[in-house]
C-alpha cells in the first residue's frame, strides 16, 4: 500500500478521474435515455447494474485498446452500431411505454452496456496512458467513476421528462460521435486526413440520419389504442 503515498499516484488518479468526467458525457445521456421509459424503480436498477456493466467491460477493453484501435473498419463497424443504437433509442420516445417487467430492464441494461462499449473506445486510450501501465490504478480510477456516471445520468433522466427535445438531442449527439468514429478508422485515416471539411461534415450527417430515420420510423409505430372498456361501459343501460 506504500503506492498510496506516492504524489505520482494521486495524480494519475486525478487525471484519469478527469478523462472519465469529460469522456463520459455522451455515455450519461445513453443511459438516461435507455432507462427512461421504465418505471422509476426499474429506472434505478438500469442506471446502476448498466453503468456497473459498461465499467467492468470498459476495464477489459483497456487493456485491448492499442491493438483493438488499430484493426482496420472496426471503427467502421463500431460507428454503424452507434447509428443503430441512436435511432433505436429515439424511435421508443413514443413506443416504449409498455415496457414493464424483466425485460424491459434487461434490455435497457443491454443497450447502456453495448453502447457504452462502442463509444469507449476512443476513451480507453486516454484512460490507459493516465494509468501508465499500472492496472490497481487504472480499476481504481475506472470504479471511482461509477457514481459519478450514475449522477449525471440520472440529472439527464430528470431533464428529459420536464424537456423532451433534450431526447432528440441526445439521439443526435450520438449520430455525432459515430460520424467522429467512423471518420477516424484506421482504413480511410489517411484519406480522410486531407478531407477537412468532412471531419464535421460526416458527424453532423451521422446526426441528422439518426434523428430523421429515428422519427420517421417513430411516427410510423401505431399509436396506442384507447381503453374501450370505459367506452362499453358508458354504452350499458343502467339497471
């Protein structure tokens, strides 16, 4: 425990505290919008068991960052996963409602772990050379950031049920991020190096596509039928 005492340590850990506030923003509003159309005690269960989750698989991850960042359309494959996810999200800003139960849970848990997944792995790497090679410190420094991921989801949770244009916002953040992903692949990094424009170009399409299929598809969901029972019963004679 003599690691304790060493000022290198502290700020280390300090920078790796710092690296997952910046870096998990996105990764709060994922959670907060995949958790929202559960029941508020499910809402807890999803915040929790998939920030928990998305850090243990976050913690095996870095330690495959250097290789896994250098495979060819990985980042590719990773970007399209991100678009699909953005428009699966906001496509249940209306449809989700009756989700109820286990499966629900699980399948908002499901989707903050996946996403989360795909969207660190841009983040590990920062994450990684904080930690110098020093795994106590990089677990450490990764469990530290549990709640502080846990709060900012559930301040982003609250926001959305009083201003629902943040769920659209939040869809085209990640078309954003996967537009950023896809640009940055190893297989078309040079080519896309002399391509300026289209660092903003493609992430700010990659936003739009999310949010234009995902409301296209949104408005297609039938709407809930209303309860006829009340309807019958209106209709009955009185005795």
């Amino acid at each position: 425990m003599s690691f304790l005492s060493s000022p290198d340590f502290w700020v280390a850990l300090s920078q790796i505290i710092l690296i997952n506030i910046v870096l998990s923003g996105d990764n709060a509003v994922v959670i907060a919008m995949a958790s929202r159309a559960l029941p508020p005690a499910q809402q807890k269960k999803a915040i929790i068991f998939g920030s928990v989750g998305a850090i243990v698989l976050r913690v095996v991850l870095t330690f495959f960052a250097v290789y896994l960042l250098t495979l060819p359309y990985l980042k590719l494959v990773g970007a399209a996963l991100l678009l699909w996810i953005g428009v699966g999200l906001l496509q249940g800003e209306d449809g989700d409602e009756n989700l109820e139960g286990h499966s629900g849970l699980f399948a908002a848990i499901k989707t903050i772990v996946v996403a989360d997944l795909v969207m660190s792995l841009d983040n590990v790497v920062g994450v990684a050379a904080a930690a110098k090679g020093n795994v106590p410190l990089l677990v450490f420094g990764l469990v530290i950031s549990i709640p502080l991921i846990i709060f900012g989801s559930t301040i982003i949770l609250k926001l959305m049920s009083r201003f629902p244009i943040i769920i659209t916002a939040g869809a085209a953040l990640l078309g954003w991020v996967a537009g950023e992903m896809a640009m940055s692949d190893p297989a078309i990094h040079h080519w896309a190096e002399q391509q300026h424009m289209l660092h903003w170009l493609v992430p700010g399409l990659g936003a739009v596509l999310v949010v234009v299929v995902g409301k296209w598809l949104a408005s297609r969901t039938p709407a809930p039928k209303v309860e006829e029972a009340g309807e019958h019963a209106a209709d009955q004679p009185a005795a």
